[in-house]
C-alpha cells in the first residue's frame, strides 16, 4: 500500500490540473445582463407580428448585425455595441398579405434609448383620416349628384 499511494497520488494531481480543462471545454455557460434594446412590432395593437424574420444592421453596416425571427409577441431584441442610428427591418405576412417595415432607432451615449422614428402614418394619423373623410364625402356627394342626374334625363 505504502508503494501505491505515492502513484496514486500523482494521478490524483495530474487529473486535478488537466480535467478541468476538459470539463471547461464541453459546457456552456451563460450570463443574464440587464442590457439592450427591444423593438414591438404589430398589425394592430392586439395583433402581433408573431415570428417574422427580422434583420438588425447597426450604423453604416451592410451585413447585418443580427438576423432571426421575432418572438410571440412581436419582440426583436437585440444589444447595439455603439452609438448611431441602428435599422430593424422586419418582414411578416399576416391574414391580410405580406408586410414589412423598417425602424429606426437612435443609440445614444451609455448605448441607451435616445428615440425612434414612427411611421408618417403614425405621426400624422389625425391628418390622414381627416383627409379620407373629407375626400370619402366628396366621392359621396360626386357619386349621388351624378346619380341624381342620370335619374332625371
């Protein structure tokens, strides 16, 4: 026995020092930051654009960044690695057809949120269904007076 420990011995450090290696190489480790940003995409408010592919370019790239598909709720989100203007491109049929958008959102210091730009339909919907209805009425009105007129010839 005596003979044996000092071997045993030398194993036991020997796989002490290169096992762990071994080890290290075959496991997949993680790490949960509080960091990032998500972007919502929608058809209509309680309508999720539900697992449309999505491409992220960061600021003057060509390829991009970050390419995938959204989550359930219509979520991309993704972790810029420096300040500009990022692009979110996100592609989605739905039951009414093929959609797509473009988002642009601005990074600013600290690699934080400093805006985004809406869409014109968005920012201007008042404008825009004022300017329907204005023009739906005088379609109306064109409409019947030329009715009216056929009907009395």
């Amino acid at each position: 026995m005596k003979r044996v420990m000092p071997y045993l011995l030398l194993i036991a450090v020997v796989l002490a020092l290169f096992v762990p290696g071994w080890a290290e190489a075959h496991t997949v480790n993680y790490q949960v930051e509080n960091k990032g940003l998500t972007v919502r995409v929608f058809y209509a408010q309680d309508d999720p654009a539900s697992y449309c592919e999505y491409e992220v370019y960061g600021p003057g790239d060509e390829i991009p960044h970050q390419k995938g598909r959204t989550d359930k709720n219509g979520c991309v989100s993704f972790l810029p690695d420096r300040k500009g203007t990022w692009k979110v491109k996100v592609w989605g049929e739905s039951e009414h057809g093929f959609h797509g958008t473009d988002v642009s959102v601005e990074v600013g210091e600290g690699l934080m949120l400093k805006g985004f730009k809406k869409p014109l339909v968005a920012t201007h919907l008042k404008l825009f269904v004022g300017v329907s209805l204005i023009f739906g009425l005088f379609g109306i009105i064109t409409l019947w007076r030329n009715w009216r007129g056929k009907k009395a010839s």
